[in-house]
C-alpha cells in the first residue's frame, strides 16, 4: 500500500528489514505548492499527495500503532511535517557527543 507516498512504501521495506529503533528523514508533507527539494519551479512534477492527506495521515497513525505493537520505535526527523503519529526529533540532538 503506498498511501500516495513513498513515504509510507519505505516503511513497509524497513519493517521487513527488523530494525527496532527507525528514524524517517525528509517526511515533511507540508508547503505543497513549493518545489521539491529535486526540483525547480520549472519542473515541478504535479502532486496529489495535497489532496490525499485525509487518507494519507490516518494511515501514518495505523503505522504507529503497528510498529509500537511490535515494540518498535520510529522518529520523525522533521519537525515541521505534517506527519504526527511519530514523535519528532531534531536530527542535530542524535549528533551532538558529550
């Protein structure tokens, strides 16, 4: 099941991997009308991924219950995504050594 992203395939492909602790980078899901980070404004491919968010979030939330079923733990790596189900972390805190 893809949910109109990639997004949701990669966590279907990491579970079979058994990772236990996964962290998810570039899950933004927000500024729609904005280029993506491979493309321009004059390239941008067309999305619909905007209009699918009621079917697409909820999924996300199926997810998280899923993977914390299985004792799993995911994290969101973007704060500003739209993406809720997973608890966000800022990726500069998993890189700071004492």
């Amino acid at each position: 099941f893809d949910y109109f992203t990639v997004a949701y395939v990669a966590l279907q492909i990491i579970h079979s991997l058994r990772y236990q602790e996964i962290y998810l980078a570039g899950l933004d899901m927000n500024n729609f009308s904005q280029p993506r980070f491979y493309e321009s404004a004059e390239n941008k491919q067309p999305t619909l991924l905007d209009r699918s968010l009621d079917f697409t979030l909820p999924a996300f939330d199926l997810a998280a219950q899923f993977f914390k079923a299985q004792g799993i733990t995911v994290y969101n790596l973007s704060e500003h995504s739209a993406v809720e189900a997973f608890p966000k972390v800022n990726s500069k805190d998993l890189f700071k050594f004492q």
